[in-house]
C-alpha cells in the first residue's frame, strides 16, 4: 500500500472520527431546538422528533384548545378529543380546526413566564458580564505588561504566587468572600457580582506568555524612537496582541454568563437575578413544561452563539496575525 493511500486512509478516518465527535456535541443542542417548538403531547413521544401538524379548537368560551382527532365521521365532520382535559368527545367541522406544526408560541410564552420577564436577567447578566470582562482584560494587560517590561522586587515569586491561586477551588473561597462583600454591605447588589472579578489569574498568565514572545526589539525601538510605556502598550503591544486578547474576552464573557453558583449565594430579590439564576428557578417551577424549559434555554445561550461565531477567528490565528512571520 502507497503512502498516499495510508495517508487518505488515516485522513479518512480522522474526518469519520471528529464529525462523530461534532455529531455527539451538537445532537443536544439539536434535541434541544427541536423540542422547544413541540406540544406538550408531543414531548413525551419517544418516536417524534420532527415536530408533527397539530389541531387547535375554540371553545365556547373563547379559549384555544389542542385537540386530537379520534376518528373522522365524514369529509366535514370529525371527532376530538380536547388534550389534558378530561371531557367528553365532541363532534366539530374539520374546517374549524386551526393546524400549526412549529409552535413559535413558545417562546413568548416562556419569555413572560416568570416575574420580572427573562428580560430583566438578560439586562443584569449582559451587564455584569460586559463590565467583569472590561474590568479583567484591562487588569490582565496592565499586569502581563508589568511582569514583562518593568523590572521590580520578587517579581518572579510574584507572579509564582499569582499561578498558585489557580491551584485553590473557588468552592474554598466562598464563604471568606461572601463574609467580605456582607461587611460591605454589597449583598444583593451588582458590586457583589462584578468586583470580586475584575481581575483573573488565567488571563494574566496566557498575556505575560505571549509578551514574552514579542521581540524586545519592538519595545527598545519604541523607546529610542521617544515612545513613553504607556504609548507603546497601546499603540504597538496591544494591537499585536489582539488573538489573545479577544480569546480571554471571550472566555470572560462565557463565564460571567454562565456564572450560576455565586450569584445564587450573593443575591436576594428577584430582579437581581442573572439569567442563570432566573432559568434554574424557572426549571423547578415548570419543570414538567419541558418545550417552555427548552425555549427558555434556546434564547439563554443565543447571545453566547453568536459571540462565539463573530470571533472564532481569533481561536485559529497564530503569531503571523500579529505580523510576527517568521
């Protein structure tokens, strides 16, 4: 067998490999849009993935109801039986049934489910996660710069210690900084949320790599040419670092949005909520809803999607983005 071949076959098999592994990722996702334009009946159904055409009636009193034909009489006249009611079959017009397959409906309805709406832990989980990710890329810059180009006392134990914190579970740090930010008065406020991170130890450690491997040439050139420190990080360092930078924003972000345990502990009231918090709630009071907890948990993570896909670039980009080639 040819080298070629080998290399086709291995080839072959590592596409087989990761589309199944993409398949794998992405089936609940799938699973997950799919039911949350289904009926409640519909649901249950182990055999039903695609949604399925579905009948509505009017009631006398005015309210629409999901039926389910039973039998038809006739080409006009069919019988109904009215879902999740316990009522005698009717006879109706099969010209009065309203038929919808994707129930759209959803989603509003899970939208004002809870009080305040997923409007209000959108707002309060946007801006917590906007001004901890500003607050930690900029911590991160100034402190990677300083490590790098400043020369000071202990600086490489400083920064030993700085990798150790990583070592600690945040778990351990609960109660101390909950018993702080209650000395301060913080709890059920948005201080309590975003100052205990505006700093972050990862985004520290993959900055000061990465400015290590700059040449020191860009920074000495800078200066001989009358450039201050602060002109040079943000005119030269900054803008050669921006796959880095953009990858811890983006990493910031996802987890001050996804952030579920801390907020449950430091907030009281409800419209304090972030969307995590709101959507946990949400699932232990209708968690028999499931096409409402699927809709509610589709439009939690569309902000997250389409960040994603807006700056997936910058995950692939390596040092010749920063125009470091060769």
């Amino acid at each position: 067998m040819s080298r070629s071949l080998l290399r086709g076959v291995k080839s072959f098999l590592i596409h087989i490999l990761l589309v199944g592994g993409a398949f794998l990722m992405c089936f609940p996702f799938f699973w997950m849009l799919l039911t949350s334009f289904k009926s409640p009946a519909e649901v249950l159904e182990v055999d039903t993935w695609l949604p399925q055409p579905k009948y509505y009636m009017q009631t006398n009193a005015g309210e629409e109801v999901q039926v389910r034909i039973v039998r038809h009489l006739d080409e006009q006249q069919v019988e109904v039986e009215i879902l999740r009611k316990r009522e005698p079959l009717r006879v109706v017009q099969l010209s009065d049934l309203a038929t919808r397959t994707w129930l759209f409906s959803n989603y509003p309805k899970a939208w004002n489910k809870v009080q305040p709406s997923f409007g209000r832990y959108f707002f309060n989980s946007f801006l917590i996660a906007l001004l901890t990710t500003l607050g930690q890329v900029l911590t991160s810059i100034l402190a990677a710069y300083a490590f790098v180009y400043f020369e000071f006392p202990y600086k490489n134990a400083l920064f030993t210690l700085f990798l150790a914190t990583m070592m600690v579970p945040q778990e351990i740090l609960l109660i101390p900084n909950y018993l702080v930010l209650a000395n301060l008065g913080w709890i059920d406020t948005y201080a309590a949320m975003i100052v205990p991170w505006l700093a972050g130890v990862f985004g520290i450690f993959m900055l000061r790599q990465f400015f290590q491997q700059l040449p020191r040439e860009f920074y000495d050139a800078a200066v001989i040419d009358g450039c201050s420190r602060l002109g040079f990080l943000f005119r030269i360092l900054i803008p050669l670092s921006l796959p880095p930078i953009v990858t811890i924003t983006i990493f910031t972000f996802l987890g001050s949005w996804n952030s579920l345990l801390w907020p449950l502990i430091v907030t009281n009231s409800e419209h304090m909520r972030t969307i995590q918090v709101g959507l946990s709630y949400f699932a232990q009071s209708e968690g028999t809803e499931w096409e409402l907890l699927m809709a509610a948990s589709s439009f939690c993570i569309l902000p997250l999607v389409v960040a994603y896909f807006m700056a997936q670039r910058f995950f692939v980009e390596g040092d010749t983005a920063s125009g470091l080639k060769g």
